[in-house]
C-alpha cells in the first residue's frame, strides 16, 4: 500500500505533484489546518503530515496520529509543532531551513529603505491627495552604520546587500570568525559596541533564552539618539513596551516590524504610531520562497517514505536506513558531547575538532560530526540540525576537522570532542557502552565514569580536603537532591572535576554558592 500524505495548509500544486510523481498518494485539504476537530478525526489515516504555519501539530494531535511517520514544515520555524511530542512518538519533524533566506533578507533591506525615507506615511498622505513635500525628510542609507544582530545565512545576505549599498556593517554573533567577518565584509564588534555605534540595526537570530528581549531599555539606552531598529526574526526579541517609550521620546527614530511577540497581532500599542513601520510577518512572503519550501518539503518527504533518506530533520539525524541501528547511539552520543561543550563555551569559538577511536572510526563520522555541531551551536541556535550545523559552522568561519584512527587503547569506540576557543582548548571524550548508553569517560584530560542526565551540576575545583563535604551540605540544605556523583582529578591536590546528576533544575542562588566554596573554580548548571 502507498503511503499516505495529508497536506493541510495551503502549499503549491508542483508539490501535490510531486508526491504523486515519486508514488505517494496525496490528500489535499489546504483549510483544514483551521479545523482542529477535523484533522484530529482524520490523522491517524496518515503516514505524513505537510504543514505550514497555520497548522498547529500539538501533543493532543501527535496522540491521534497513531500511523503518523513524518511531520514536513515548509519553512523554517517550526514553533507550531511540538517536537519533543513527535520524537517521543518516532515522528520524524523536517523543515527547509534555507528555501526562503533571500526573501527574508530583502524584506529587512526593504523594511530599512521604508523606514528612512518614510515611505509608508508618505504613500498614505499622497493618496489622501496631499502633497506635503516637506513633511518627509528622510535620511540616506550610504555611509550609514549598520549593525547585524546574527551574522547566519539571513544576516550575512543583508550585510552583502548593504555593503553593495555603501553603508558600514558591523556585526555581533558569538560564532562569526574574524576570517569569515573580513570575507563577507563586515566588522565583528560586541554587542555594547554595536549598540553604541549603529545608525541602523537589524535582528536576525532566533528567539532562545539567550537572545529574548535582547533589546530592552537597558540596551535602547546605550544607542546613539535616532537610532533606527528593523526586526524580520522572530517576536519576542525586542521588548515592545521599552520599544515604544523610546520611539515616543524621540531617542529611537523609528521601528519596522515583520513580527511581534503574540501572532497574528490584530492589535498592538504600536499600531498607528507614526514613527512605526509594520507588516504581517512577510519575510517569507514571495512567490519564489514559497514554491521553493513547498518543492523541498515534498522532495524530503517522499525520499523518506518511499526509500528511508531523512534530510533537514529536527529529530533525526542525516543517515541511510541500513546503517541507522549501528550508527544512532554514537550519533546520540556526539550530540551531548557537543552540548556539554555547548553550554560551557562563554568566549567566541574558533573551532571544533572530533576524534574517533576504535570502531567508530570506520562508521559515518560525517552524521557524526554534524551531531556534535549540533549540539554544541544549539544552545545559541535553537533551530539548529543535523542539515543545517555544518552550513552554519562554516557561515561563521568555524574551522571544523576530523581526526580518524581505528585503534583506540581502553575502548572499543571513542569520541572526543575539543572546542577551541579565543582562550583555550577544552575536551570531553565519551563511548557507547554494551547496554547502547551513551558515557563520559574524560573531560579535559581527567578520567571520569558518568551518564548523561536531564539537570546536572558541574564543577571545577582544586583537589583539597572538605570539598566533597562543603557541596553536598549546600546541596542538602538547599533542597536539591543528588541522584549521582562523579569525581575526577589529574593527580592529588591538583586539577579536579566533579560531574552531578540531580532530580530538577538548579536554582541561581544555588550556584553561586557552589562558587564561593573554597578552591572552587567554576559551576555550572547543564542539562540535556
């Protein structure tokens, strides 16, 4: 039997046929995404779900759709699925990350030249059928300073775009080489520094805990008087009552909005402010991109359900059908070692090399290493896969290397990942027992025996009696339950590491405590 697709957003006929093309037999109900009662009636007849954004793929769907194989997001967010939900149930979530770039980089180019030349209240006064020449005086964009929050694929187009402008662009992003800067021809600052000196600034990073409300008054207070702020990203970025306080006092000279906080905005306090530009999240709005996410996610889709190939999933990594059983705990594996590396990676990274040892050497280390990626660029990058990591790796000038060698000396497979920084070269190392879980054998040098856990604690200390003590009473006291407790050190008195698996989430206060403990180092929260 065919496998089954529904499509229940509005997409391209070229995708209806396509699926047909490659023998999937296709249902086509574009409105249906609007009638959660229908298509929770209907899901469980389906091996594939073809979405956009109207389409909201809960947990209380994924329940229902109990044949449900593959979920394809033509686009790249993917905020109207519940990804957690659908891997735990074995759904696979794919999106097309890079079929709408340009158009969203020239929505922001466009939003900025509406903006300075104020064109939108100027088209409605000319239509009105007044004629106030010397109401909009506007300002050139040539010689402008433009500051670039998120030099990725969207960022570094709409700097190439204001360089052929002639403007200036300087650029904040944590992973954007110096080499990569001088490449695309912008100037890597820090942000305080950006905020200081930019006449325009544009947003292009997702939305994590990292980058929400990045711009609130604190930082609208460090820009320069007249300052003007596009935001095509995501909603949620800037926050829009320290937004409108601003604009109202005169500091910044004007907004345009691609999107908002809470979507669809039918009313929003910046509605109707002269000084604001809006529009109804278009960044992706062209012919162009929309034919291109909606061949893609056809095209991806098909190739999994008729021969196993996954491409741009969220869940799942890039491997073949036949090698999956052998290669999925090490690709597991890879990725938290990437993201214990990830999250303890504060200064601008430089580059990534992963070691394979043993057995693993002869596997796919290609998934492997785009595993690691993964994990290490997620804790900026949320949207981040197996696809997309090492595009954005080498966006942003990381020099990534593979080091192979089928011997390996205590195990039959090894994975060590080093992160290189500004200031130093940190190293974890793991392997996949018997039992198919993923383990830390090593951190920085130091021999270690540890699972990876959902909240864990790690610290850095000087090897010194009391120590071990000092912490679990903290712990204790503080109410947060130790459920495992790794130690390691170089030799006695010397560098040591202490790895904790606790039952939730570690309070701020908790940490700084850990950190005014004597001979401490460094704690951390991870979790995974």
């Amino acid at each position: 039997m065919a496998p089954r697709v529904l499509i229940s957003d509005q997409l391209s006929p070229t995708a209806v046929q396509i699926f047909k093309d490659r023998g999937v037999e296709v249902d086509y109900q574009p409105s249906l995404g609007k009638d959660k009662d229908k298509l929770l009636e209907i899901i469980g007849n389906y091996d594939g779900l073809a979405i956009r954004s109207a389409t909201k793929a809960t947990e209380k769907l994924l329940a229902a759709a109990t044949n449900l194989k593959v979920i394809g997001r033509a686009g790249i967010g993917v905020d109207n699925v519940d990804v957690p939900a659908a891997t735990a149930r074995g759904i696979i979530v794919m999106n097309t990350p890079f079929g709408n770039s340009i158009t969203t980089a020239e929505h922001a180019i466009a939003m900025m030249f509406a903006l300075a030349r104020e064109l939108p209240e100027a088209n409605a006064s000319t239509h009105a059928g007044k004629w106030e020449k010397n109401r909009f005086m506007g300002v050139e964009l040539t010689s402008k300073v433009l500051g670039v929050i998120g030099c990725g694929n969207i960022g570094s187009i709409v700097a190439d775009r204001a360089v052929g402008l002639k403007m200036r662009v300087i650029a904040y992003d944590p992973f954007l080489s110096p080499e990569r800067a001088v490449e695309i021809g912008v100037e890597k600052v820090e942000l305080d520094d950006l905020f200081r000196r930019a006449d325009f600034i544009t947003l292009h990073v997702p939305l994590t805990e990292k980058t929400r409300n990045i711009i609130d008054i604190s930082a609208i207070l460090k820009m320069k008087k007249g300052v003007r702020i596009i935001n095509c990203a995501r909603g949620g970025l800037i926050v829009e009552a320290d937004l409108k306080a601003a604009l109202d006092s005169g500091h910044v000279a004007g907004a345009a909005l691609d999107v908002f906080e809470t979507e669809p905005a039918t009313e929003h306090p910046l509605f109707g402010h002269p000084k604001v530009v809006c529009t109804p999240h278009l960044g992706a709005s062209t012919t162009e991109a929309q034919e291109n996410v909606a061949l893609q996610v056809a095209e991806q889709m098909s190739d999994y359900l008729m021969k196993g190939a996954v491409s741009n999933a969220l869940n799942m990594p890039s491997i073949s059908a036949e090698e999956a059983p052998r290669l999925t705990p090490f690709v597991k594996l890879a990725e938290l070692l990437g993201s214990f590396a990830g999250q303890l990676t504060d200064t601008d990274l430089k580059g990534v090399r992963i070691e394979y040892e043993g057995e693993v050497a002869s596997m796919n280390t290609r998934a492997l290493t785009a595993a690691a990626l993964t994990g290490v660029l997620r804790p900026l990058l949320q949207s981040v896969n197996m696809v997309s990591a090492p595009i954005m790796a080498k966006e942003r000038g990381l020099h990534v290397s593979e080091v192979r060698n089928e011997e390996a000396e205590n195990y039959e497979s090894l994975v060590r990942l080093v992160v290189i920084t500004d200031k130093q070269e940190r190293s974890i190392a793991g392997t996949v027992f018997a039992d198919g879980h993923p383990r830390i054998v090593e951190i920085k040098g130091i021999k270690m025996d540890a699972e990876f856990a959902p909240n864990m604690i790690y610290v850095t200390n000087e090897d010194k009696p009391g120590f071990i003590g000092k912490f679990a009473s903290l712990l204790g006291d503080a109410g947060v339950n130790i459920a495992t407790f790794a130690l390691g050190r170089l030799e006695q008195g010397s560098d040591a590491i202490c790895l904790v698996e606790v039952d939730g989430p570690v309070p701020a206060t908790v940490l700084d405590a850990i950190t005014k403990i004597p001979a401490v180092r460094q704690a951390k929260a991870l979790q995974f």
